[in-house]
C-alpha cells in the first residue's frame, strides 16, 4: 500500500503544478498522460482516486472523472435499460452479444458525443479517464484515447490504466496487448 500510496502522492505533486495545468513542457503534444497499475490493485486505486480528487478540488483543482463504466451503463439506459441488454446476451451468441454491445455504444455516435457534452459542461482543470478495465472488450483504451484527443484537447487527462505501458503501447491488465499507443506521457514518469 505504501508504493500505491507514494504514486498518489506524485500524481497529486504532478498534476497541481501550474507546469502540468498550463500543458507546458509538452513539446506541441497533446496533453495525454497514462497512470499505469497493477489490476490487483483496483479497488485501492478507486479510493486513491477518490482521494486524489478530493485533494485537487481542495487545492482548487476542479477534476472531471470520466468512467468508462458508468457512462457505459447510463447510454445503455437511456438506450431501454440494461436490462435490454441482459436479455439479448441470453438470446445471442458472445460475438453478436459483443457486437450489439458495441454497436449500442458505438464510439463515434454514442460514446465520444457523450463523453464531449460531459466536457463541456464541466469547468474541470484536468479530466480523468477511468473504467478502462470495466469496459474490456466492448470499450477498447487505444479506441477512446485516439478518439478522446479530438475532444479534450483545453485540459491535461489522465489515463488510470490497469496494466502496463511503456510509453509506445498498452498492455491491458499485463496480459493482454492493445494496439499501440504513442500519444501520451507515461505520468509515473514525469519529475515533481
């Protein structure tokens, strides 16, 4: 708990700088930054993040959390429930079940129109990018993220991501390579 409680500490170091906050250092690209860690740890890590927010907001730092889950959930209900949904994975085969699923939260028509409306209503400083194991495999990281700079492009985001990356890719839960991901700053990285 003490190294997941050190690499909070760092973020919060991180992420309150007025270098962090003003995109600055990022030599013209986009501010993109991925939080790597183990999947084991997730349900201290939501606390950790839980916590981290608090913080940020205390210090003036307003957070907007984007949870791939939860905004999963809420098309899925506003779409005629997820309970819809239950049943069409009893009636179907994983593929087609997979391929609803995907199609209800299509990325281009569904999830970034949503996920652009939460930004601009939100006077957030940073965004942070969570749920991304939640989501596997309807919602794919490397998706979202390509997808993601074409809208939250004013505020730095932060990926917490469970599993690995090395700033060239992303290795979902250590297990299972995604494609490949240049964009982003590996924010465990990054000098206080």
């Amino acid at each position: 708990m003490s190294n997941l409680t050190e690499n909070f500490d760092h973020l919060y170091r991180v992420i309150s700088s007025s270098n962090f906050l003003k995109k600055q250092s990022l030599g013209g690209e986009i501010p993109f930054f991925i939080s790597a860690y183990d999947a084991q740890d997730q349900n201290e890590v939501e606390e950790a993040i839980r916590l981290l927010k608090n913080k940020l907001n205390n210090a003036g730092v307003t957070v907007l959390e984007l949870n791939l889950y939860d905004i999963a959930c809420e098309i899925l209900e506003n779409k005629g429930g997820i309970e819809k949904m239950f049943r069409v994975e009893q009636r179907k085969s994983k593929d087609k079940f997979l391929r609803a699923l995907q199609s209800s939260l299509n990325i281009h028509q569904v999830l970034m129109p949503k996920i652009s409306e939460m930004i601009r209503e939100s006077e957030a400083k940073v965004y942070f990018l969570t749920g991304i194991g939640a989501c596997y495999p309807f919602i794919r990281s490397h998706n979202v993220l390509n997808n993601l700079q074409n809208v939250a492009k004013d505020c730095p985001t932060v990926a917490f991501f469970p599993g690995e990356y090395n700033g060239h890719s992303l290795n979902l839960f250590g297990l299972l390579k995604d494609d490949n991901y240049y964009r982003a700053f590996n924010i465990n990285t990054i000098k206080a």
